[in-house]
C-alpha cells in the first residue's frame, strides 16, 4: 500500500450518477439538447430527467432555457464550462480505473 489516493476519491457524485453522467455526455456531443431527446435517449420518465436536470444545474453544470418552437413550449438544456470540466475529470478518473483493473486483469484490456 503506497499511501497515494485511489482515483475513486476524487470521484464526483454529481456527475457519476449514470443519468447525470449521460446527460453531460449527450451534451458534450452538441450545442444543447432538448428535454425530450434527453429523456428519449437516456430512458427516463419527465420527473426523472427534470430532477437530475435540477442537481446539475444547481452544481452550475448545465443550463436550462425556456421557450418555445412556434407550436409548443420546449426545454433547452446547455453544458456549461463547469459541466466540461467536470465531464472530462470523470472521463480522467475512468481512464485511471481502467488502466489499474487491466494492470491486474490482463484480458480486461483486450
């Protein structure tokens, strides 16, 4: 035992949780997404997306926007830098998690 952090102390609760996790990443990939694709893509029902929407928000990690397309009212939601940032440290730690698993699990990494 080295005494050095194993890279799951530095984990993020806010962005580990695997809705929340996919919601930043969904949002990395574009400008901003609406709230039904969210939902349509990660399988999740109306309260479910819009309670994980209010944790990342209130991290200051994506943003919300009301409005609407002409026929009915739609929800934006927006990656903030924060929410980048945040992104890529998860995405760090499991690069880290990875290469430790295949270091003691040789055919992990085939």
């Amino acid at each position: 035992m080295t005494g050095e952090r194993h890279p799951l102390a530095g984990l993020d609760e806010t962005v580990h949780q695997r809705a929340r996790l996919g919601i930043l990443a969904i949002l990395a990939e574009t400008r901003e997404a609406d709230f039904t694709h969210l939902k349509t893509r990660l399988a999740l029902t109306d309260g479910n997306l819009g309670r994980h929407l209010e944790v990342l928000v209130t991290a200051g990690y994506v943003t919300v926007r009301k409005g609407s397309d002409g026929r009915r009212n739609r929800t934006w939601v927006q990656i903030t830098s924060t929410g980048r940032g945040a992104l890529g440290k998860e995405v760090a730690m499991l690069r880290q998690l990875v290469a430790i698993a295949a270091l003691s699990t040789p055919d992990l990494g085939a």
